[in-house]
C-alpha cells in the first residue's frame, strides 16, 4: 500500500478513474478444476514471536478448499510459543507441515529466496504468520488466477484489518477448540488493555480506509488499464515459484537481500519490469493484524521509502512514458517460449507483453504509467503542502486540504457499495492519521534524498 494517492484530484487517481470508468475488459478462460488439482501448491510462513496468531493462521489454511502440497514453517529465531504451537496444531490437525528453525533472525527476503530455489512447486504462496485467510476458497482462487495467463506473476486477494472480533470468531474451527485442549492457558487474543485497544482501534479504521480506497478504486483502475497492480499485497500472495526464482537470480548478484526497505514492494516492480503482472482478486479475502498507531510512523517509512528504492533501482519502470513514441513505433510481438506456458500467441489475454527486461530498457512498459505518476504525486503533493505552510498561505492549505478530503471521502463512500454509511464515517475519522502519514512521506522523501545524493548509501534492507 506504498502508492496511496494523496490528492484525490492528483495524476493517479484520475488514472484510476479513467479505467472504472472504461470498465472490465475481457479475460482469458480459467484453467479447469482438474488442471488445478494437478498444480503443486506449497504454502511458506514464515514466522517471528507469533504465537497469538500462528494457530489461526493454520487453521485457516486448513479449512481451505484446494489445500497445498505441504506448508513450511520458517521460524526466524522465535523467542516465544511459535513453533510449540505450530507443532501441535500440525498433529491436531493432520496437516502436512514441515518447520524450519533459525537460531537468530535473517529477514524474510532470504526465506522467500531460499524456498523458491529449493522447491519444485508451481506455486510458492508466501502467508504472513500474522495474517488468516478469511475466504476459505482463498488459494483456490489465487491459483486459478495465477494460472488464467502465462502472464501473471503473482496473484493475490484483498486485504483488511484483523480485529479482535476476528480472532474470537476462529475460535469456533474445530481445530482450534482441540489445541485449547492441549493448551488452555494460550493467548491468542492481544492485550486487553483499554489504551491497547484504542491503538488498535484508531489503526483498524485508518487501515480500513486505506484498503478500502485502493483495492476498491484505486486498484481497481490499474487492473482494468493495465491487468495489473504497481505490487502485491504482500500478506498472502500466490507466485509462480519460477518467475520468483528468475527474480531472485536475476537481481541477488546486484543487491544480495537488500531488496529494498519491503522485498514484497520490490519484487512487484522486477516482475513488472520482466513484463509479469501482479493480479488482484476482489472476491476472496484475508485479515491481517495491524500495528498499534505508536508503531505506524514506522511502517509508513517502510512502506513508502521502499517505493522510492524501488523506483530507484528500476529507473527503466518510471521513465516509461517517455519511451511512449518509440513503442508505438516499435511494435514488438508478444514471446511466449515453452517455460512460459508454451505457444500462447492465440491465448485471449488482453494484457499480453513481451518477456524480458530488456524490453523495458527498450521500451517500458504500460504499466510505467501508473508507476511514474503515483512517484510524482508522492513527491510533490507533500512537498506543495510544505512550501505552502512555510510560506504563509493558509488559506490555499485549507482549501486544498478541504477539497481533497471531500473528494476522497465522496469516492470512498461510492465503493463501499453496502457499507457506504460506515465508511462515511470512517473517512472522516481516518482524515487526521492519514495527514500524520502525509507529514512521513515529506520525512522519508528527504532521507530518500540524502541517501542518494549525501550519504551514497543504497544498500537499503527491512
């Protein structure tokens, strides 16, 4: 969620609009049921100081209706009940899980990496240990999705805020009341605490506005245009464990794990760059557990400086509107080789691209566009805001600030079709955190931009 557009009259989100507006266009069939079953899903988790979440994490995986090949635990050196959990929901629930363990953290990026090189699945879901999959046709759903073109890279549901509510509603599976029987003294709820839960709570609505607006709209649009989305939403997402490891080994003798300050931002601008798509579903869905609004300030630099590493690194991505012309010119025909799914010229896939990144560098990509002016807008909306507070002109702040949080509470209010008088509310509530978030991007831009320009240090890692 780095490219949440800040004006909603901004490049981006007219962009967006432009493609709501269009419509869906059509897409190629689906693989059938028994294609499915023949696909080999493996599921990683990987997992530090998890025990509150990890047994609702696999029990949603073990409710699901295509159920993976085996799930891989990776412990990155827990200090808590993680793996004793996970161990014991294993046997409770029969399901195949296998568990690597760390003696001390080395990141998530060299657990992706390493899976994808040591498996041999045709699916690599990576499911963050803080996250249940709230559809239980959710992997069903990805990996048809993942698999409706040689095209997409990565496919992936939406996300929204895991609440307390959400937890005590997993206590009903089966599995779980079985593992309160082996460990009935187990928190896995979070602290009761009054100030715990107003944190939380003030996350959960700011979060639930922010997904709201960019999958219901935002994303929306970028699909429609583009077949895809900038990068994947990184708590469940199902990659062709192939394209992964190209991504891997094409990129790790460059930056090794530095990946950007989140692998997941980056590795949605390489399979972009390799002409890969990163496929959003609007029909499953899955809950993940926010930060307490203390910690937020934090993934708000995360977040948002690994779109601008990103943005950095893949320089060919964002200048691709310029090479508009050019393209236009230079037609080139789609490439579909026999590793990508064999001779698919004829496949009905309105979103064909050549493979490769040398294409980019040639060419870019249509999706640039959507790359390019989400980048200028991060830059140049705080910083207008900024020149205009140090210049005095309150009253053009003011107007500014009313007109967009008008307008972006109208267009969210219009999405959440069923739920619109909530959200209503909710993006009025949302309005201060959401500038609080703004005042980062103007912090992370200029840290951005002495890393570059002062301290030469691009060695960026989570």
């Amino acid at each position: 969620m780095a490219t949440f557009p800040w004006f909603a009259l901004g490049p981006s989100t007219l962009l967006s609009l432009w493609g709501v507006a269009r419509g869906r266009r059509g897409t190629s069939a689906a693989p059938s049921s028994a294609r499915l079953q023949e696909l080999a899903v493996d599921v990683v988790i990987p997992a530090l100081n998890e025990s509150a979440t990890i047994p609702l994490c696999l029990a949603s995986i073990a409710r699901q209706t295509l159920q993976p090949r085996q799930i891989i635990l990776v412990d990155d050196g827990s200090s808590d009940n993680t793996v004793k959990y996970a161990r014991t929901f294993g046997d409770i629930s029969g399901i195949p899980l296998r568990i690597i363990q760390r003696g001390s953290p080395v990141g998530k990026t060299p657990t992706l990496k390493r899976q994808a090189r040591e498996l041999d699945s045709d699916v690599e879901l990576v499911v963050d240990s803080d996250t249940i999959l709230e559809s239980d046709n959710y992997i069903e759903r990805v990996v048809e999705e993942l698999y409706r073109a040689p095209g997409v890279g990565c496919a992936f549901g939406c996300v929204f805020p895991l609440r307390d509510k959400d937890r005590l509603k997993m206590y009903q599976d089966e599995n779980i009341k079985k593992f309160f029987e082996r460990h009935p003294d187990a928190v896995l709820q979070l602290s009761d605490s009054l100030k715990s839960r107003m944190l939380r709570g003030f996350t959960n609505i700011y979060r639930d506005v922010l997904y709201m607006y960019v999958q219901r709209f935002v994303n929306r649009g970028q699909m429609i245009l583009f077949g895809s989305t900038i990068n994947p939403v990184g708590c469940a997402v199902a990659y062709r464990r192939t394209y992964l490891k190209k991504v891997f080994d094409h990129y790790e003798p460059v930056f090794g794990d530095n990946l950007t300050n989140s692998e997941d931002i980056f590795i949605g601008f390489a399979l972009l760059s390799c002409g890969y798509r990163n496929v959003q579903i609007t029909d499953v869905y899955m809950r993940s557990q926010e930060p307490e609004a203390t910690r937020l300030p934090r993934q708000f630099y995360l977040w948002s400086s690994s779109f601008l590493q990103s943005c950095y690194y893949l320089d060919d991505l964002v200048r691709s509107p310029f090479k508009v012309l050019r393209r236009r010119r230079n037609r080139v025909k789609d490439v579909f080789t026999p590793e990508h799914g064999g001779d698919n010229r004829k496949s009905n896939d309105h979103y064909r691209e050549a493979f490769g990144d040398h294409v980019l560098r040639r060419l870019g990509r249509p999706m640039g566009w959507a790359v390019f002016l989400s980048l200028g807008e991060k830059i140049f909306y705080p910083t207008a805001i900024a020149i205009m507070i140090l210049l005095g002109l309150w009253e053009a702040v003011s107007i500014t600030v009313l007109a967009e949080v008008v307008i972006t509470t109208l267009v969210l209010t219009y999405v959440a079709k069923g739920q619109r008088a909530e959200y209503f509310f909710k993006g009025l509530a949302a309005t201060p955190i959401r500038y609080m978030s703004l005042f980062y991007d103007w912090v992370t831009v200029g840290r951005f931009a002495k890393d570059i320009w002062i301290s030469k240090n691009t060695k960026w890692r989570k």
